[in-house]
C-alpha cells in the first residue's frame, strides 16, 4: 500500500478518535468540513464502506492541524495525530495496539474525563503510577504531552 493511501486510510480509521480528543461533535467537525452530518458519520463508521477521498483527507488534515495551532492546551490532540497520522509505527501491531488506547483516550475525554483522570489511566497502563507523577499531574507541571510521550516511551519501546 502506498504511503498516501495508507495515510487516508489511518486518518479515516482513527476520525472518531481524533473528533472527541479535539472536543466536537459530529456535527460541528461537519458544519467544518462544510458537508452533512451523514458524510462525517458515514467516513467515521468501519462497518460502512464510503472510502475517504485524498481531498476530504487533506482537509482534515488542515483542520486538525489548526485546532493544534490555535487550541495549543489540547496536547492529547497533537499528540494523537502524530502518533495515528503523521509519525505512524511501521509495526502494524505496535501501531493498532496504539490505535485502540488513543480510541479509549478519546471516548473517556469525549465523556467528560478530566485530564487528571487522563493521566492517571496512561499511568496505570504503563505501570507507572509512582507518587512523584501523581504529584506532577495534581500540580499541573506534568502535562498531558509529556505524560503520553513517557507513557508511548515505556509501553512501545522495542
């Protein structure tokens, strides 16, 4: 598979992850991409068979690339994209185990989850939950950026 191809192919994969982690609804990312409702839920659905086209790929593209710009608090998002989009694991296992805690990520901060609650998850996940990160997290100097390149560093390294 071409490298294009399997870009489109990731970004229509992982756009309901990516939707929740920038903090909109179906709708709003629709009203962005200026289609209907429908359209983005039939690219989000992975039992529908509506193939993402190189264009809708490329806006997307641009529009997450300027919630990352303008929303630069939003680290998980920046993240997410690198790991899913831009700098995707080569190991096709690696890279979906990756896939399904961004997934976990993204449902647990669409449905209100505080990012104290965020990193303490990524924490436990990678056996990591030692009172000094606990204490950086409350304190707000551990941000989420950090703590998912620790947590990626440690439960991906080869």
């Amino acid at each position: 598979m071409e490298d294009r191809d399997l870009k489109i192919m990731r970004m229509q994969n992982n756009l309901g992850a990516l939707r929740k982690i920038a903090g909109w609804t179906t709708e709003q990312l629709a009203n962005k991409l200026d289609v209907s409702k429908q359209t983005v839920c039939n690219l989000e659905n992975k039992e529908n068979h509506t193939k993402m086209k190189y264009s809708q790929y490329a806006l997307l593209k641009m529009i997450f690339d300027e919630e990352i710009k303008n929303n630069p608090q939003n680290e998980l998002l920046k993240k997410a994209v690198d790991v899913l989009i831009n700098e995707p694991d080569s190991d096709e296992e690696k890279y979906n185990e990756k896939e399904l805690f961004i997934d976990t990520l993204a449902s647990a901060k669409y449905a209100g989850k505080s990012n104290e609650e965020l990193a303490k998850f990524m924490a436990l996940m990678c056996g990591m939950l030692v009172m000094p990160v606990v204490g950086q997290i409350m304190a707000g100097t551990l941000g989420m950026g950090k703590l998912f390149d620790m947590f990626f560093t440690r439960k991906f390294k080869q």
